[in-house]
C-alpha cells in the first residue's frame, strides 16, 4: 500500500513537474512572439522610411531629368525657328535670284534674235561676195579650197618629215647616251664570280691501290656505283685520279661525293655503294633547297614556290657556255635590279624576273619548247605574276614583251653573258663558230672578205665598189644580222660592219 502510494505521489510530482515546464515554455514563447513582432514592426516602419526616401530621391530625379528635357526642348524649338527664319530668307534670295534669270533669259533672246538677223544679213554678203570672187577668178570656190589645201599639205609635210628628222636624230643621239651611261653604271655596281662546269668530274685520290678497291671483284663494284649514280666511272693509268663523266652536273657531284665517304670509310661493296649514294642523294636534295633558300635570302625574293625555290638551287649545278647558271641567274637579278632603279620602275619585280629568267633549263620535264617558253610555262604553273611571265617568256623574243621588265631582263641577260670572261667554249665549237660565221657572210653576192673580230662577236664585211652602191651596204648589214640571228646560236650580241671603199689607182712610168 505505501508502495502504490509512493507511487503515485511521484506520478503527480512529475506531472505537476511537466506542467510546470509547460506552463515556463510557454510563458518564454510569448515573450519570444511578442519580442518578433516588436522587432518586425521596427522593420517594417524602417523599410516605410527607406522607400518614402527612395521614392523622394527619384522623384527628385525625375523633376531633374524633366526640367533637362524641357530646357532641350526649348532650345531644338529655338534652332528651328533660326532655321525657318534662315530658310525664308534664303528662299526670298532665290525668289529674286529667278526673277534676274528670267530677266536676262528674256534679254539673252532679244539679243539672239538680232545676231541672227546680222549673220543671215552676213550670210547674204558673203554669198555675193563668193559669186563676185568666182566670176572673176574663173574657179569655184570648192576647187579654190582643193588647191589651198594641197598646198598646204604640201608645206605641212615638208615642214613635217624636217622636223621629225630633227627629232628622232636628237631622241636617237640622247637615248644612246642614257642607255650607254645606265649600262656602264650598272655593270660596275654589279660585279659576279663565275665558275666553268663541264661534262667530266675528276675524283683525286691519295694513291693508285684505291682503284683496285673501286672497282672491285670483276667490276662489280664500279658497276654497283654507275647503276645507282646513272654516271660512267672511268678508271685507267691516269695517276691518282679518278675520272667521273655524265652530262648531268647533279648525278656527277652524287657519284663524286659518295666516291668520297666510300674512300674514307673503306668499306666499298655493292650493299653499301647503294646506302651511301641514296645518304648522298638525300644530302644533295638538301643542299639544293638550301642554296635556293639562301639565294632568295640574298636577292630579297620573296614568297615563292617552294618548287621554284628548289629548281632555282638545280641552278647551281648547271652552266652554259661554261658559266654557272646560278651565279649568271644573280648577277642578271642584281643588274635587272639596278636598271630598274635607273629608269624609275619597281626593283623588286625586275630582281624576281632576273633570278628566275633561266629556269627553265633546269626543269625536269623534258618538253620540246624553248628554255624561255618553258621558264614561262613554269612560272604561270606555280602562280608568278603575269608581268614576271611575260618577262621570263620574252627574254629571247620567244613571245611579244609586254611590260617594260622584259626588255630590261632581255638586256641584263645578254650584259651578264657578253662581259669578257663571262663564258667560254671549247675550242672546237669556238672555231667551227667564227668559220659558219665567215660562211655565211661570204654566202651574200658582193662579198669580197669577212673577218670575225673579238671572238666572234664582231663580223667585219668588205664588199666591192664595183658590186654594191652605199644604200645597198646598209641593206646588206641588215640581212646579215637577221641571218645571223635566225640561224646561229652565240652569246651575247655579234656587231656586223659592212665597208665600202671606192680606190683609184695609177702607175707613173
């Protein structure tokens, strides 16, 4: 019984217990309630207070920006009535400006009336006079004007063909001399080594047991080397020499450079002639690209073809007439250059069509066209300008120059070939020359003697008086240089001289 009523006295103590928490919670959440609505209350009068300050703020603004606008308002109304005023005024001037044109139009035809009345009254004298004039002339007054005008076409022509003589004597004389002193400039700005290529290669070797070795077991090495090289080695008792022959420079500086590393490194067999010559072919390419690069470089040519850039380095391994190809193709470019600079036109594209006037002897498609003609074909292949096409094409008149860089090429060209020392031939082709040239002359009825002067580069022509008059010399010089030009290869120009001479001869016994 005490237990059941200890019991439920703490069951009473922890209920009035929990009452009591719930009575203290409770009072503290409406504190709680009563504080937040204290504090939202506060801040809902300072957000009244901040809105009303906005709102005053922009409301002030806005009196601002309308005050701005009206003021601009009356300012655009005060211009355009300055502008109205301006316009009435001007309006007012053209007004009376009309009224004067008029009044002139109106006495412009008064005017024009009475000129009319004087020139048909004009008309009418000049008719009587022109009968009058007829009559006693006995001629019309059409024949009359015939005859005056013969006459002075007559006068005018004579007048005409002295004064054009005059001209084209002085025009003649004066461009002689500038052309001279343009050339003599030029060439001594411009100054270039030249080096002979030919057909044979001599390889040097320290001594004559090498040659063994070169050509191997039953020639098989000589014969591994020839077919990889496409060149002939030719190996006899020539001492310490080694003899490489092919008309392809290129092939000829592979086999010459791959004889090279073979002598040096001893091993010499067919398995590594071909190794060795396919390295040497890769460093051969290489050295092309680079010396076309180089060359650009130097010239200042630039933005071309890579494929131009590589025939223009083939260039260093080709000659004619014995001179380097590259070396003739730069000194043409510096002397196109100069020239250009001389008479006012742009260096650049005369330097350009210089370097690149000779490409098409180092072209790799054998076509049967001119050199000239198949540089053009090139060029226009690999996007040139149709200025340094035309330049290229027309340096051996091989098409019609159309701009003023072409005759320039044409004539740096014949100026880097024709300076003495420039080029050479063999001995053989320079005698059969001068001879077809003495031929030739001889061939022309009237020719007593010819003699090629300056190796070749001048033919001096001696008629007899007794055969051609002194007009028909000047024809004959003519012919001759044209045949000498159609069918005979030269460098350089040839100078022909035709002379004449009347000779009275007497004995005294």
């Amino acid at each position: 019984m005490n237990t059941i009523l200890t019991i439920l006295i703490g069951l009473l103590a922890l209920i009035a217990g929990f009452i009591a928490c719930f009575l203290y919670f409770r009072y503290t959440s409406q504190n709680m309630l009563r504080r937040a609505e204290a504090e939202a209350e506060n801040i809902k009068k300072n957000k009244i207070i901040e809105a009303k300050e906005k709102f005053i703020a922009l409301k002030q603004e806005h009196d601002k920006q309308l005050r701005q606008d009206e003021q601009r308002k009356q300012q655009r109304e005060q211009q355009l009535n300055q502008r109205e005023q301006q316009l009435n005024q001007r309006q007012g001037d053209l007004q009376r400006a009309q009224n004067e044109v008029q009044q002139k139009n109106q006495s412009l035809d008064q005017q024009k009336k009475t000129i009319d009345f004087k020139q048909q009254e004009i008309d009418r004298l000049h008719r009587q006079a022109q009968q009058q004039l007829e009559q006693a002339s006995g001629i019309s007054a059409e024949e009359a004007k015939k005859q005056l005008v013969e006459a002075l076409k007559d006068e005018a022509k004579t007048d005409a063909m002295a004064y054009i003589n005059e001209i084209m004597d002085d025009a003649r004389l004066t461009a002689n001399k500038e052309a001279k002193k343009i050339v003599i400039q030029t060439i001594q700005r411009i100054a270039s080594e030249t080096t002979a290529e030919n057909a044979v290669s001599v390889f040097h070797i320290d001594n004559d047991e090498v040659k063994g070795r070169v050509i191997g077991r039953e020639g098989r090495n000589i014969r591994a080397l020839e077919a990889a090289t496409g060149v002939e080695i030719v190996v006899d008792d020539t001492p310490e020499a080694i003899t490489i022959s092919g008309y392809d420079p290129i092939r000829r500086e592979i086999a010459r450079l791959s004889l090279h590393q073979l002598v040096q490194d001893g091993r010499i067999h067919p398995a590594r002639i071909e190794e060795v010559v396919a390295k040497v072919t890769k460093q051969v390419e290489d050295e092309i690209i680079e010396t076309g690069k180089r060359t650009t470089i130097d010239l200042g040519v630039h933005g071309l073809h890579p494929e131009l850039i590589r025939l223009v380095g083939k260039m260093k391994y080709r000659s004619s007439y014995g001179q380097n190809l590259l070396q003739h193709s730069r000194e043409t470019a510096n002397l196109c250059a100069v020239m250009a600079a001389e008479l006012g036109l742009n260096p650049k594209k005369a330097r350009r069509a210089g370097l690149l006037h000779d490409i098409g002897k180092v072209a790799e498609n054998e076509e049967e066209l001119p050199h000239a003609a198949l540089g053009m074909k090139i060029c226009e292949k690999y996007g040139e300008k149709p200025d340094i096409c035309n330049a290229v094409g027309a340096h051996h008149d091989e098409c019609e120059m159309e701009t003023l860089i072409a005759p320039i090429v044409q004539a740096c060209d014949a100026i880097s070939g024709a300076r003495p020392g420039a080029r050479r031939e063999i001995v053989e082709t320079y005698v059969k020359r001068l001879n077809d040239l003495e031929d030739m002359a001889m061939s022309f009825p009237g020719v007593v003697k010819t003699y090629a002067l300056q190796a070749g580069r001048e033919l001096r022509v001696i008629v007899g008086a007794d055969k051609i008059s002194d007009k028909d010399t000047e024809l004959l010089s003519f012919d001759l240089a044209k045949r000498i030009q159609d069918e005979m290869t030269y460098p350089g120009q040839v100078k022909v001289t035709v002379i004449r001479e009347t000779r009275a001869i007497n004995y005294a016994k």
